[in-house]
C-alpha cells in the first residue's frame, strides 16, 4: 500500500503543477485516506496534510493521534495541546498564491487559514483529487467487488425473511446485521421502506409495521476495506398488484436497458437518459424524481453522478451506482439499484441479485 499512496501523491503532484496549485491541504473527507492511508478524526483538533507542488508532504495531527498513523510517503507533524496548529502550517509553508483545501474541511479552520495567508487564493481540491479518484484501480475494484457480493447475499437472505409483522426498524436492524455477518467491516445505513413510505427515496425507516399487499423498498450497504457497498431491491408481501407488477417491471427494464448501455465513451448523462426514456415511455415519467446514479468508492456518493447535464465521458475504472426508482406519493415506491464498473470494453455489474419482485410473507 505504501507505494500505492507514493504513486497517488505524486500524480496527485502532476495534477497542481499542471493546475497552477501550489499546496494542497486536506483533513476530513475521502482525498486523505486515498492518498496515505490514514482518515482524519472529526473533532475540534486540526489534522492537515501539507503537500506543496514540489517536495516532501507533512501530516501535522494532533499528539494523541500520532500513534494512530501508519508509516507512509509523508512526515509526520504532530502538535501539541498547547501549541496552535494552523500557525505550524504557516511555518511549513511561505505565502503561496494558490492552495487547495479538502472539501470536507471544517470552516472554523479554513477561516483560520483564510486569516493566516491574506493574499492566498484558496479552491477546491476535488480539482486535483477527482481526476485521480474516478478511475478505480484493480485493488479498489476488488474490494468495491467483494461488497457487491456480499450485498448480493444479504438480499438472497432476504428474500426468505418474514416481512410481515414487522416494523420497518425490525426489519432495517436485520439488515444491517446481514450486512455485517456477509462480510462487510462496517454496515453503513439501512433504508426500508414500506407500503407509502416507499415512495421517500431516502425514507428513515421507523414504528410501521409491515403489512401484505405492501410494496417495501430497501436500500443499504456497508465498506469493505473502506470500500462502499450500495444495493437496493424492493419486495411484495404476498402477490403484488398488477399495478405493483407493472412499475416494477418498467424500473426493471430501465435498470437493465441503462446498465447495459454502460461502456467507455459514452458520456455520464446518456446512462441516466436510457433510464429515463424507459420510464417515461411507460407513463412515470414524473415519478422518477432522482438521477440515474452516483459514482462509489471511499465514499458512497463521489463522482461521477449520472445526471442530465454531465456530459462527463466514461472511462475504464469508473465505478457507479445505475438506481432508477418510480415513486408514486402517498401509494408506493420501486427501486432497484446495482453498482457497475466500466471495463476496457463494457460494464460489469458489481451487483448479481435477483432483479425481479421478490414475493415474501
Ligand atoms: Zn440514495
Ligand atoms: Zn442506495
Ligand atoms: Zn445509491
């Protein structure tokens, strides 16, 4: 790994030179873990890794975190309770003209940073980290791979599982357990959805208890090497209606018109369009209220998003999620979801479980 986060930080390099960056600093968020290994702690203690254009990268973090971090391609910085962090920034760098901060940076320290480097422009650093994060390399597939699998059998599990009678917390709480004893490290969230709650994309599951004749939608997922998973599938208790059976079909036939449209070349916004001709051609077309799909890897919902308007090209190595959905309000709601990732000739389909309505009790 230490010379998968060597070779990140130097192209990482090549990205500001070629931007006119001269630092780049991160703390929270995804960009730090992608380029040494180690995530930064939420809390009111600074952890900011220094890496000017040219030369050597420093994590100043606080003491007591220190012993937390593994040996990687930059130097340790640690600081001390009574010492004030963003001074020691100051020292490490003389006043730059451009620097580019984490976009999960707390504001209480980019206002101190703001206030240390007056002249300084200050950008985003996705500009330098997204060409980097979107192409997925063997290692993250492998791991964003192994998630999908596990997803895949936790809905098998489901689908022997009793709905009815449950609450929808009930339920959720399964969920996330399955989630972890298929192999995830960590369970991430855990949405079901019932009867019209269903028709709430991202619906907090809670006290309704499940009933037949119901529609149910879940949508959860967990990390695997800090690697996400996102799956969804939606169940019938008992035979569904034949309206029930009807938008499910019209989600299926976008959800696998789209996916398969997948390949290198085509751009992010044509995906999310095949969906929506699909859906719109059977007569939902209102209904289906959110993009097609978001791009997964450190984090469930990175770039890039499959949304019209984002004529971003696809490329081998990207890694999404293809989720169209028909929420019908007050009624019920159908969704399913995959992630995919673009090969050198297509798409695989890191998801294999059942896409039909699962009919349960
Ligand atoms: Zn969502
Ligand atoms: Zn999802
Ligand atoms: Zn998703």
């Amino acid at each position: 790994m230490a010379n998968t986060h060597l070779d990140r930080i130097v192209r990482a390099q090549a990205e500001m030179v070629a931007r006119d960056i001269d630092v780049l600093l991160l703390s929270l968020g995804a960009d730090l873990p992608y380029l040494t290994g180690y995530e930064a702690t939420p809390m009111e203690r600074l952890t900011m890794l220094v890496l000017p254009a040219r030369g050597e990268a420093t994590l100043v973090i606080p003491e007591l975190e220190a012993p937390r971090v593994e040996e990687g391609p930059f130097r340790l910085e640690p600081w001390k309770e009574i010492q004030d962090p963003v001074a020691l920034i100051a020292g490490l760098i003389p006043q730059v003209e451009t620097a580019a901060v984490g976009d999960q940076t707390w504001s209480i320290f980019l206002l101190r940073l703001i206030e240390q480097f007056p002249t300084t422009n200050f950008v985003s650093a996705t500009s330098v980290t997204r060409p980097l994060r979107i192409r997925k390399d063997a290692e993250e597939v492998a791991a964003l791979r192994e998630a999908g699998a596990a997803t895949d059998r936790v809905v098998a599990r489901l689908a022997d599982e009793r709905f009815s009678g449950k609450t929808e917390r009930q339920l959720s709480q399964r969920v996330s357990q399955m989630t972890i004893e298929e192999g995830h490290d960590l369970s991430s969230f855990w949405i079901v959805a019932s009867g019209p709650n269903g028709a709430s994309p991202h619906h907090e599951p809670g006290d309704r208890v499940m009933e037949r004749g119901d529609l149910v939608v879940v949508d959860f997922g967990g990390k695997v090497r800090r690697y996400g998973s996102d799956c969804t599938r939606t169940f019938s208790i008992g035979p569904p209606s034949t309206e029930q059976a009807e938008v499910h079909e019209a989600v299926r036939q976008a959800q696998q018109a789209a996916t398969a449209s997948v390949k290198p070349g085509v751009s992010a916004e044509s995906v999310d369009q095949v969906a929506r001709r699909i859906i719109t051609e059977s007569g939902y077309g209102e209904y289906f209220i959110h993009r097609t799909g978001h791009g997964i890897g450190l984090e469930t919902h990175e770039h890039p998003y499959l949304v019209t308007g984002n004529t971003e090209v696809l490329e081998p190595g990207m890694c999404f999620s293809v989720e169209p959905g028909i929420y019908l309000p007050g009624r019920f709601g159908v969704r399913l979801e995959d992630i995919v990732t673009v090969t050198e000739t297509g798409v695989e389909p890191l998801n294999r479980a059942d896409h039909s309505l699962m009919v349960v009790s």
